[in-house]
C-alpha cells in the first residue's frame, strides 16, 4: 500500500495545473440560486469532461420540483464509471449550485481570478473548489489503478443551497443515492482538508404572522397595529428565548464553537405598506405583520420541543396581551444528522488524513444543514460524510476564495479515501 500511497501523492501532485483549471472552470458558470441559472451548461461541461474519461453519464432533471421551469431546468448531472471486476461503489455528490453574489466584492465574482495562492470567485470554497479536488482525486486514482474493483460515481446537483428538493432529495428519491446502487458518500462540502464532517444541525424555517385590524393612520385607536403586536413578540424573545436558546449546549462537535449552542435568527420581517413602493404612503394601520425564523437546533432536542418554545412564548402573550392574536406556518424542517465516526467512509477519509497530514482527524457537526439528510434519510444510507478543502466561514460571502493547496491536499485524501474503500486500507 505505501507504495501506491506514494504514486497517489505523485499523481495528485502533478494534476496541480488541471484541478486549477477545473476549479476556475465550474466558478466561471454563474449557477446563482435563486433563480438556478445557467445548471445546464454546467452539468454538461461535467458530463462532457468526465464521458472524455470513460464515465456513463446521466442527466436527470428534477422535474416539477420548486424552481423548475423551462428557463431554469433543475439539471442534475451523474457520472459512473465501473470497475474491472465487483466491488463496492464510492459515490462523490456537489452541489453546483451558489448563492447570489451579493455585495463587496473586490473581484469579479465569476472571473475566477488566481492570486497569491488562492483561487477568488462565488463558489470557489462552497463547493467548487471540493468538486474539483473530487474529480481529480478520481481521475488521478484510475489513472493509477485502471484495473480498480467496484465503481465510482460523480455527481453535480442543483439546489442544495435552497433545501436540495430538486437535486440530491430528488435522486434519492428515485434510488440514486441507496444500496445496492451506491456504498460510500463522500460530499465535498468546505468543512476543511483536516476535518471529517458527521452530519448537521437540525432546521426549523417558520413564518409568524401578527393580526390587527385596519384603520385610518390619523385614529390608530380605531384599528389595532400589527407591527406593535410583532413587537411584543421580538421583546418576549429577547427576554426569554434567546437567553433559553444559548443555555443549551450540546454534545455534538460542532464548529464554530458558538453555534454548539442552539440559535435562531429572525431572517425577514414585513409589516404595513412594502418597500418596493417608492410613492407617499397611505395612512393605515396594518392589520398583518410576518416574520421568517430560522431555528438551528441540536440532535438533543426534538422538533416538537423547538417549536412548541415558541408556541409557548406566543400564547403567553396571547394571555397578558390584548387583542393579541397570531398563526404560525412550517416553511422547512430538517432534523439534525450525525452518523458514526466508525463508519466505513468516516474511517478511510480520516486514515486518508492521518497519512497527508500525518496528525489526527477533527470530527466535526456543520452549523448549516446540507444534502447528507437526504441521503440518510430518503436514501436510508447512513455511509456519509462530508469532506472538502475550503473554511466554511468564508462561504456565502464577499471575496470568497480556496486556497490551492488546501485543495491538492484533499484531493489526495479523497483518492487515498477510494483506494482505502475500493481495495481495503491494508492490501498489498
Ligand atoms: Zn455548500
């Protein structure tokens, strides 16, 4: 195995040049979600470039799922290339996917520019970058072992950044991502070339809505404000969630170590007359006001439990409140996902970094959710992790970049990862 372990490093190594190019290459498509641009040329440039290299290739759009129309088909893109003879299959899953580039930004955000080591663009280190370092890792370990037993597959999804419905939840739902098909996921997600990513957070979107009752502006008495009313409810969270919220800690690895707590952050608020309105407003009381929350919460607690805080905290001002009255509406649920450290892929994907790096792995839980409850849950294979170079601080933000070698050195872990898997760590 050393040996092999010594030409993986080789390999990798001297792919330097392709995995840049390839990195700038996927950045260079502005798959911005909202709205799903461009996820067709993209998932045709990764089909095209792995047919080229002996893959099947198979596109699958997720039909009718939030999102897909004609203009922005949900185009999923898988490769699979099989092996010599039967054995296990590998599975690496990006998303294509990313978020608008919003404001800040010193560079073009789809230019891609290399400097000082770095590779700077929307997507560089959520998920390009890992998608990059995926392919190359596959590539340079066929390359090396021609003969290998098993599969690998590889595949861009769309939409993972807007819950996954049109991709990975999609394909999994059609048994792309359960035994017998696939054995091992690896996700390419920016967790860190050192780091084997376990699962998730779990996620609570909800809308509360406050009811008053319209009147004329100049006699408010008259009406009941709704936005009063959403205040009240901002001062009892204040008071007694937040503080309730940070006093929960959990067990799970999770970085940074301040989101080991539970967290909730309140994502929009609307009252009264919209903002789009550029003419003198009109005087009313507004009888509605919205909020959107995004409740983050640990695998210790249950999606009842979290919402039923807040329920609890509503119905207490129900009572010490007049006219107070208010709906709350699911937007999305996630529960938190943690598999095994000994599972198979958790295993191989950390000997992989004690052999690059020669120190061991960090286990960590990720703040945010991403595809693996999908797999783990509609797929039912709980042999998933995330892995992937990049910090995820530097994800969804201005000047976003990977650095170079942080993504070289994942790609030799994911390949020594497959070999790990493919053969067995202690072959020959
Ligand atoms: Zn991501």
């Amino acid at each position: 195995m050393s040996g092999s372990v010594q030409n993986i490093t080789k390999m990798v190594t001297s792919m330097r040049g392709e995995l840049i190019e390839l990195t700038r290459d996927l950045v260079k498509f502005p798959t911005v979600n909202p709205p799903g641009e461009a996820y067709t040329p993209c998932a045709e440039f990764i089909g095209n470039l792995l047919a080229r290299s002996g893959y099947e290739i198979q596109y699958v759009r997720g039909e009718g799922t939030p999102g897909d129309t004609n203009r922005y088909p949900r185009t999923n893109v898988i490769a699979r290339i099989e092996g010599s003879r039967p054995g296990p299959v590998v599975h690496f899953n990006s998303h294509i996917d990313v978020v608008p580039p919003g404001e800040g930004w010193s560079v073009d955000p789809f230019a891609a520019i290399v400097r000082d080591g770095k590779v700077y663009g929307r997507g560089t280190c959520d998920m390009k970058g890992g998608m990059a370092a995926s392919i190359i890792a596959a590539q340079a370990y066929t390359a090396i072992n021609p003969n290998f037993p098993g599969a690998i597959e590889i595949s861009g999804t769309v939409d993972e950044e807007s819950g996954g419905y049109g991709g990975v939840a999609y394909l999994a739902e059609r048994g792309f991502f359960s035994r017998p098909r696939v054995d091992h996921v690896i996700i390419p997600e920016p967790l860190n070339k050192d780091r084997v990513c376990l699962g998730h957070r779990g996620v609570w979107w909800a809308e509360i809505e406050t009811k008053g009752e319209v009147a004329h502006g100049s006699m408010p008495f008259l009406g009941d404000c709704a936005i009063r009313h959403m205040g009240a409810v901002i001062e009892s969270f204040e008071k007694k969630l937040f503080p309730a919220l940070d006093r929960k800690q959990t067990a799970m690895p999770i970085v940074p170590p301040g989101a080991k707590r539970s967290t909730m952050n309140i994502n929009a608020i609307h009252g009264g007359q919209t903002d789009d309105y550029s003419g003198l407003p009109s005087a009313n009381v507004p009888d509605s006001c919205k909020m959107t929350i995004d409740r983050r919460f640990l695998i210790e607690e249950d999606m009842s439990q979290v919402k039923q805080e807040v329920i609890d905290i509503l119905e207490e001002i129900k009572v010490s409140r007049d006219n107070f009255d208010y709906a709350v509406r699911d937007i999305m649920q996630v529960l938190p996902t943690m598999v095994d450290k000994d599972t198979p892929v958790a295993l191989a994907v950390a000997d992989g970094i004690r052999e690059v790096f020669g120190r061991e792995p960090e286990y960590v839980i990720s703040p945010g959710t991403y595809d693996q409850k999908h797999i783990t849950r509609i797929g039912h294979l709980q042999d998933c992790i995330a892995y992937g170079p990049g910090i995820l601080d530097l994800a969804h933000r201005p000047d976003e970049f990977v650095v170079i070698d942080d993504m070289v050195e994942s790609a030799r872990v994911m390949a020594l990862a497959l070999s790990y898997l493919l053969e067995g760590k202690h072959t020959a």
